[in-house]
C-alpha cells in the first residue's frame, strides 16, 4: 500500500524522490544515531507515509515531542489517518520554516530540538534552498544536537555533504547498501 502511494505522488510531485519507502534496515541504521533514552524533541522532514515516524514514535519515552513537517498534502492525510499519538503534531509546510514551527508548538517560546531526521531530496532542491533549510536547522537545534539526512547513494558531495560542512561542527557519512534503496546517511552535529 505505501509503495503504490508513493508511486502516485511521485507521478504528481516534483519533490517526491523514490518509487518506495526507506526499508526497514535504512530506518534501523538512521535510527542508530538516536539516544532514545531521554525525553526529547525529534523534528522530521518528509515523513512520506510514516516509516520512519511510527519507528521513531516508538521508541521515544512518553513525555518526547515529535513534529513531523511534510510539504506533500496527500502524505499529510496519510500522517493523520494512520498515526494517533498526542506526542506528534503534523505540519503541511516546508523544512525551511522549521524556526516558524517549532515557535508555534511552544506559544512565544521557541522549542529547540535534539534530532532532526531529514528524508527531504536534497538534490532536487535549489542551492539557496539547500542551505536556508541546512542553516536554519542548524539553530534550530540544541547544542550537541543531530541532524540526520538520508538520501540516494550516489548523491554527490555538493549536494548535501560539503554545505553542511560549511555550517555545522562535524559531519560524518555512512553508506548503507544493504537497503532498497542503497542510501546515504549523513549525520551532522551541532
């Protein structure tokens, strides 16, 4: 079922990148980098259909926050139909606006968050795009918070790796080939 959603949204929107969810194994591997230990705010960028957000959802202790940010309207109903759980709130927007976001889920205050997983397709995004979404991520995190993108693996470089460089800390990158797809995964520190 979620494959065949996917296959229509990718006829029908430009900024769906895969015929398929994440696999299992690539959602274990990024979730890997996550201490779920601790309550904790995880934002996440393109949820699709959920793989990753009922993955997430749980293994976070109950008093955690996750806000999952999804520019698709189709993904989004398919977010709220599938998913019930006070701890996820949903928004139809884009990764760029995540400050505006995580603002109006605390009234004036802003949240900070600990994780910020990203399957958003960076390399059909503009540059100015690329980098409003890498800046603004990066405060929106706590200090020693992650970012983690995954992507298709035979991204180059530029796309993603050497911007992020520019802004955070420490960047490292792993690729994972034993999923379908193979995927890149990037984790940068604040």
């Amino acid at each position: 079922m979620n494959t065949l959603i996917y296959l229509k949204n990718l006829l029908m929107d430009p900024y769906v990148a895969s015929l398929t969810p994440t696999s299992r194994f690539g959602v274990e591997k990024v979730c890997e980098k996550i201490n779920f230990s601790y309550p904790q705010v995880i934002v996440e960028y393109g949820p699709g259909t959920g793989i990753f957000t009922g993955n997430l959802l749980k293994n976070m202790p109950g008093d955690s926050k996750l806000i999952a940010i999804e520019r698709n309207r189709s993904f989004c109903r398919v977010l709220q139909k599938k998913i019930h759980d006070q701890r996820m709130l949903v928004y139809h927007d884009s990764a760029e606006n995540v400050l505006d976001i995580l603002k109006s889920c605390n009234g004036s205050t802003a949240l900070q968050a600990d994780y910020i997983i990203s399957g958003i397709p960076f390399s059909l995004l503009s540059v100015r795009k690329r980098m409003a979404i890498l800046q603004n991520s990066y405060s929106a995190l706590k200090k020693g918070g992650k970012f983690l993108a995954y992507q298709a693996f035979f991204q180059f470089p530029e796309v993603l790796k050497n911007p992020a460089e520019e802004i955070f800390e420490r960047v490292h990158t792993q690729y994972v080939m034993l999923c379908l797809p193979p995927i890149l995964v990037l984790e940068a520190v604040k």
